[in-house]
C-alpha cells in the first residue's frame, strides 16, 4: 500500500484515491467546486460543533509537564 503523505485531514495510511489525468480544466472545475460547496453545506449544518471539536483538538495539553512529586527525575 502506498503511503499518503501531506493529507489536510493528517491521515496517512489508507486506500489511495485515484484522480484521472485526463480530465479537462472544465471538469476539474465542477469537482472543485462540488467540494467546496459540500464542505460549505456541512459547514454551514455543524458550524457549532466543528468550531468546539476543533478548538478542543488544536488547544494544548492541560498540563503539559506534569510533575510527579514523589519522583524527583
């Protein structure tokens, strides 16, 4: 299985999408923007919780470096 590398969704192992070669900047086009108004349609219907889960996955740690008073190293 070939390695999917620089996903914007971060994934990296999984079955690979193949995109035809050929199409023409017309059709390229439509699926361009058949994507961006799908992820505006979801966008639009979750808009809340996606701001939330996002927020909650980007934070950092809580606590980062947790110290363990009892052990000194």
């Amino acid at each position: 299985m070939k390695r999917l590398d620089h996903q914007p969704s971060g994934i990296t192992r999984g079955l690979d999408f193949l995109i035809p070669d050929n199409w023409s900047p017309a059709q390229a086009l439509a699926v361009v923007e058949l994507i961006d108004d799908l992820r505006e349609r979801i966008a639009t219907h979750y808009q809340i919780p996606l701001n939330k889960l996002m927020r909650e996955q980007r934070a950092p740690p809580d606590n980062p470096h947790p110290r363990d008073i009892d052990d000194p190293f």
